[in-house]
C-alpha cells in the first residue's frame, strides 16, 4: 500500500514527539510504502543520515516550511511556534493534495504533533484519514488547584482556554469528523474527540519503545533487597505532581527508605523546601537533569517508580519503568492510568490532595512490605511492554489498520491496544 504520513516532528534518536514521529515511520515501512511530510530544520541532517547508515527502501521523506518562516525553532514551544504548526498544516495539504495526484495513496495518516485541539487539513484528501494517536484532553481535577501557586493556576486556565479555542475551530471539528478512525491516548481525549463528533475513536498511547531499549532496560536488576528506594523521573513541574509523592512518602514513615528525584525545573527550590518542612530532607534525594544512560542505571537501583502526575497524555517514563522490571505508584489520572493495570502497579484515585496522599502512602507501604509482588509487578509489566509497546508492534497494528480501513464497505475496526 501506498501511505501518506504526516509528521511536523520526526527525528531518529530522540524521545518524545520526535521520536513518535520517525518511530513510526520507520516501522509502518516495513510493511507499506511509506511518504513523511515533516520539515527540515529540525531534524533533516539526523534523518539523512539515519537512513544513510541504515537505509528503509519504502521510506521516502518530503521536507518543506512555510517560505517567508522557515526556522520554526527559533521559538521553541511558545506561541509562535504553535501559530507556525498550524500553518504548517495548510501548506501540508497542499503538498500531500499534489503528491496525491502523483502516486495516488491509499491511506493518510496524521502522527505528530500528538495533539487533539489542532487540525490536521490533509484530512480534507479524498482518502481514508487515520488521525493519531492524539492527546491533550486531560486536566488536573479543580480540588488540587489549590495547591498551585497563581503563575501555576494561570497556567492551568491558559492551557484550558487554548485547548477550548482549538475545539471551537471548524477545521479541528471538520478533522474529528473525517477520520475514519481516531487513536486517543486516554480516555479523557476521547470524550472530548466524541463531543467534536469523532464517530470512531479508540484508546492507544503514543508511547512506544525499540527493540533494543527493552533488552536493555531488561537487564536491569530485580527489585529486591534493602533500602527500600522509590524513583521520581519527570520534569519539576507543579503538574507533575512531585510533591504529593514527598508528602506520601513522609506520612509512610517506612524505616531506612528512601525517595530519589530525577529531573530539573522551576519546582526544585518548592520542593527541597518541601522536604525540609516534612523532616525528611535527609532521605530524599535530588539528583538533577541526568543522561538517559545515568537515569537508567539509578532506577535499576530502586524498588519502584513513583509517578503522581495531575494530566500527562502519555506515559513515557512508565513505560521504561515496566521495562526495567519496576512497579508502578500513580493516579488514576491520563496516559499512566491507561498504561497501569493491577497487575503492573498500584492506580490511586484523585479524588483531593489530602486524599491521594495517604492513598499513594499506603501504596508505598505495600510495596515495601511484599517483596514478591514487586517482582510480580515487574515481570508482567516486562511482559506487557514487549507485546504490546515495542515500536514493531505498533507498526504491526498499524500496518493492519490500514488494510483493515481501505477494505470494502468501511467494515468496523476492531484493533484495541489493551
């Protein structure tokens, strides 16, 4: 089959939206003929130089930018640069439209930007239009507002406000419509793609992992012995939800525990404040922005992953969790609560802050205290992650979706990710 991919952020090597985008790319070419629109002053030079080294015969790549913008990046991920997205999109189909003509495709898929509330106008082609996965539709529940300070509150209600103006744009509802099927990344985006008048939508993460990242995270060592150590790897934002997991952690009161953070942000004085008004500053570790290498080896020292975050759409970082044999400690919240089943990790309601907190601490408590089934968490999340969320079976289920799309009468999809 002949596919039409569109992918504004695509680079091999890289996490995230990038490596979304050349992730799947790379793998729906193993099955199909495969065509990415994507730009080239992001990642041009890293993708010719992947496919030089290790080349994809059914993966061509069409680069183009709007003329009178053509560094996207100067901007970063402010305003700017999502006016230039969308912007982007127009003249995306207008050169999808004239590739069409030329090698007539069977089926147009949208992959990057991972995001519901803008439209993708090549689902105006006169093909199927397969629509993410996309993600964005969750929020933090009002009664943790509280908790934030007025720049984190006006955050939250610009984020809201922003998300509400892309649902009352025409095109984005005329996207929802066209699809023939619709990827949400939670259940949350799903409800809100419903109410744009989406017909088909399913629920699948965006996450995925290669080959070698798993062998790799498998080789890390079983979660057993002494101390009891609980890892926190995210950005320290308020959204993320650190300081619920400082605040469990201290109302647990385990013996010679410890809870180790990773990452940087404009949280960290907050939150080292935090664990010294809790008494536990000197068992809590923050350990700063690592490389992927060093990350890695300090969660194969922990027992389990901790991640209490408010609205994240997807669940990146639960995912390499699962792969390193950890358990997981999350709320029932967005992409963690579509990755996280009993059998992987403990889900906590977020019902209030006072609330979570002492349901995340007795989640703690009973992790420390049944060695075993941290090793059962860990092994079936090991198991999940290799069926279900490496990049080639991703591109498996995809590859057949497409089959599945362009069959006679539309028949109903019947591929879940579950």
């Amino acid at each position: 089959m002949k596919v039409l991919l569109s992918a504004y952020s695509c680079e091999p090597g890289k996490g995230s939206e990038r490596g979304v985008g050349w992730s799947m790319a790379r793998e729906v070419a193993r099955h199909h003929e495969v065509w990415v629109l994507t730009r080239p002053d992001e990642s041009k030079d890293a993708i010719e130089a992947e496919l030089a080294a290790n080349p994809v015969p059914n993966l061509h790549f069409v680069y183009f930018t709007l003329p009178f913008w053509k560094d996207s990046l100067r901007w970063g991920q402010s305003g700017a640069m999502q006016l230039h997205y969308y912007l982007w999109q127009i003249q995306a189909y207008f050169v999808g439209r004239k590739l069409h003509r030329e090698i007539g495709f069977d089926v147009v898929h949208h992959v990057t930007f991972v995001r519901y509330s803008s439209p993708s106008f090549l689902s105006l082609l006169p093909i199927p239009f397969i629509w993410g996965p996309v993600g964005g539709g969750e929020s933090a529940p009002l009664s943790f507002w509280a908790d934030f300070s007025w720049k984190n509150k006006l955050y939250e209600s610009l984020r809201w406000a922003w998300r509400s103006i892309g649902e009352l744009d025409p095109f984005t509802r005329l996207t929802a419509q066209r699809s023939a099927i619709i990827y949400a990344t939670t259940k949350d985006t799903a409800q809100r793609l419903e109410k744009l008048g989406a017909t088909n939508v399913q629920c699948l993460s965006e996450s995925g992992m290669t080959q070698a990242e798993i062998e790799q995270l498998s080789q890390c060592p079983l979660p057993t012995g002494f101390p009891i150590r609980f890892i926190n790897i995210a950005r320290l934002l308020h959204w993320k939800g650190l300081y619920l997991g400082l605040k469990a952690f201290a109302e647990a009161n385990l013996p010679d525990a410890e809870y180790w953070i990773l990452g940087e942000g404009p949280e960290l004085g907050r939150l080292q404040a935090l664990s010294l008004d809790l008494g536990i500053a000197d068992r809590v570790k923050f350990w700063g922005l690592l490389p992927r290498e060093e990350v890695l080896v300090k969660l194969g020292q922990c027992t389990a992953l901790v991640h209490p975050s408010l609205h994240d759409s997807g669940g990146w970082v639960p995912l390499e969790a699962m792969a390193s044999g950890r358990p997981i400690i999350c709320l029932d919240l967005g992409g963690p609560s579509e990755l996280v089943t009993p059998e992987i990790g403990i889900k906590v309601p977020a019902h209030s802050p006072e609330q979570a907190v002492s349901d995340l601490a007795k989640a703690m408590i009973k992790l420390a205290e049944d060695k075993k089934m941290c090793l059962q968490m860990g092994q079936a999340g090991q198991q999940k992650v290799k069926e279900y969320y490496s990049w080639q079976a991703k591109g498996d289920l995809f590859a057949q979706v497409y089959k599945d799309i362009t069959t006679e009468n539309g028949q109903e999809l019947t591929h879940e990710f579950s």
